[in-house]
C-alpha cells in the first residue's frame, strides 16, 4: 500500500477507493478485516484516495476474506453491498443513465479505478445479450473475482430497472464449487458451471429500453468528471502504466513495432521512448512485463492451447514463447499451468 500522493503509483495498481465497501462486507460475514491487510504487509495509513493495492494483494486479501468469513459468502456480500462512496460521479452516472447498454460504459471505468483484475464485455446475437466477464487472477482467486462482479452487476441492474429484470441466466467457466446452492438462491435465476465463458444472459431488448431515471444533462456531465478522474489516475501511474493497459485491451499491439504501438496511443515513437525513459524503462521491458502478465491469465484458462498463446503474445513460434516465459517466472508455460491446476484442488 503506498500511502505517500508525492510518489508515483505503483505501476498496474489500482486506488484502493472502495476500501469501506470491503469493511462493512467483512463485518456482515462477521470478522475484522484489518489484521488480514497486516497479514499481508498492507499498512491503512494517510486519505483513501492516495492508497494503492497490487492486483496480487487485492486477489490474496479476497482469498483471506473468503476463508475468514463466518456466514454468508464473502463475495457475494462484497458485490450486494458495493457502493461508489467515493466515486459519487460514477454513482450519479449510473442513477441518470438512459439505456442499459449506455449504464454498461461503467465497467470500463471499474477496471480502471477499482478492480483491474476483472474485465467486462457484451456480445449481442439474434436477440439474446450477454455480459461476459473475463478475469486475469489466477485459480481460485479468479472465481472470486467473478462473483463478486456479478453480484454487483445483479444490484445495481435491479436498481436501474425498478426490478424489471429479465436476465435468463448465468454461465461460470470454473467447476462446481462446495458453495453451489447458494447461486440460485442468490441470483435467483438458473446457473450452470463448466461453461465456455462467464455470462450473464438476458433478452438483448433490455439494452436499449428507457431508464425510469434517464436523465441526459446530468448523465453526460458525470460522464466527463469521470473521465477527468481516470485521466489524472493514469498520469499519476505513468506512461508504462497506461501502455501496459493498451496491451492488455489489444494484445495484437504486442506484435508491432514501437512506432505503431505509440501511433496506437497517440505519440510519437520518440515522445514515446523519451516519456519511458523519463520513468526508468524502455519499451521493450514494458511490453515484455505486459507479455508476462497477459500470458500467466492465458495459461489458467485450459482451453488456449500454447501455439495459439504464443502466437497473439507476438513470438514467432512455441518454442521462443517457451524460453521467454520460463525466463520470466522460473518455470516453463506447461509446468505453470500444472500448478494452476494443482492449486484448484
């Protein structure tokens, strides 16, 4: 946690702005979350809008929290009772949306602000819609991660739509866990486990029906508060910051050469290297550091196989891959997806 405005944020941190959502979760599941953050050397110190958390800390201190709950589901919790306190923009955004699908523009915002371990998507097709939700935390970390994003998703849909939903149901790529009667009886709508992706499925219409509480002067000015917020976040991470989030949003940029991966953020290649270089680093380690990170998520979905990996990382073949990622974590791409799967059981 680095309490200090003065430094620059830890690259891929996020701002640990929901720090009181997790504290009253922790007290309904009964247990004090403090002593898990010392647990973990996290040290709560100086105003919440200057504390920062790695993506590491954040999926260990939900683990604890799971383990430590002595009631409901901690993630399920977490999700039920999240609330923007200290992002009231995004709250405001959120209450004064016209459609469902223009609501949906918070979960860019999410990642980048609260939770950058989990990613939000929408695919749309002969009138079914489904939110799809990726995460990049490894087992079991990253069935947390989901649910409590779909918890959330559920409460404030409901608020939006006067409880006028109409979701179908949900599909979780991860086996059955022991916990497995409390979906449906929490969501309240079918779920099925060892799908193809995380999605929550609902009637397409619902994306594009008017909001009770549409309200479009307001909307758009919040909209613009946010963005300012997100834009003074990024600058203070830095450059290496915002391009590894460009490679994580297109992973085909890790194939091109400087000049187009700087087109691709709006610099040129020398403004590119000089602001690198002004922060410590070079292009190439950033894109090496974004190929490590994007590569570990891969791996733990068992479905990629590593000549497709390799291939979107930008290696020419399997074998330069596999070179490259046991430099990177001391252990080949195969034996680093046989602990992910060891670790599940």
């Amino acid at each position: 946690m680095h309490p200090d405005s003065n430094r620059p944020a830890p690259r891929s941190a996020a701002p640990l702005l929901v720090l009181p959502n997790w504290i009253k979760a922790a007290t309904r599941c009964g247990f004090n979350i403090q002593p898990l953050f010392e647990q973990q050397g996290l040290r709560i110190e100086g105003q919440l809008e200057n504390l920062w958390i790695e993506p590491g800390q954040l999926a260990a201190i939900m683990e604890a929290c799971v383990a430590a709950s002595r009631g409901p589901h901690f993630p399920f919790v977490l999700g039920e009772t999240f609330a923007f306190e200290y992002q009231p923009d995004i709250e405001t955004f959120l209450a004064t949306s016209p459609s469902l699908r223009d609501a949906f523009r918070v979960f860019d915002w999410v990642q980048q602000l609260i939770n950058p371990l989990v990613r939000a998507s929408l695919r749309e097709r002969q009138g079914e819609a489904a939110l799809i939700l990726q995460s990049e935390a490894p087992p079991p970390h990253r069935r947390h991660m989901i649910e409590a994003m779909f918890a959330s998703t559920f409460k404030f849909t409901h608020r939006l739509l006067d409880d006028r939903l109409g979701f179908r149901r949900l599909r979780l790529d991860y086996p059955t866990p022991a916990h497995a009667p409390e979906y449906e009886a929490f969501f309240g709508i079918p779920v099925q486990f060892d799908q193809a992706d995380n999605a929550l499925e609902f009637d397409a219409a619902m994306l594009d029906a008017p909001l009770p509480g549409g309200f479009p002067l307001v909307h758009e000015q919040a909209r613009v508060r946010v963005e300012q917020r997100v834009r003074e976040l990024t600058h203070q991470q830095g450059l290496a910051h915002e391009l590894e989030a460009a490679f994580r949003r297109q992973p085909a940029l890790l194939a091109q050469p400087l000049a187009q991966c700087a087109a691709a953020m709006g610099l040129h290649a020398r403004t590119l290297q000089r602001r690198l270089q002004d922060e410590g680093l070079q292009f190439s380690e950033v894109r090496e550091r974004a190929r490590h990170a994007i590569a570990a998520a891969w791996l733990a979905d068992p479905r990629q196989n590593l000549e497709t990996i390799a291939e979107r990382l930008g290696f020419s073949d399997r074998r330069s891959f596999t070179r490259a990622f046991t430099r990177w974590s001391g252990q080949s791409p195969s034996m680093y997806r046989k602990s992910l799967t060891q670790s599940m059981h």
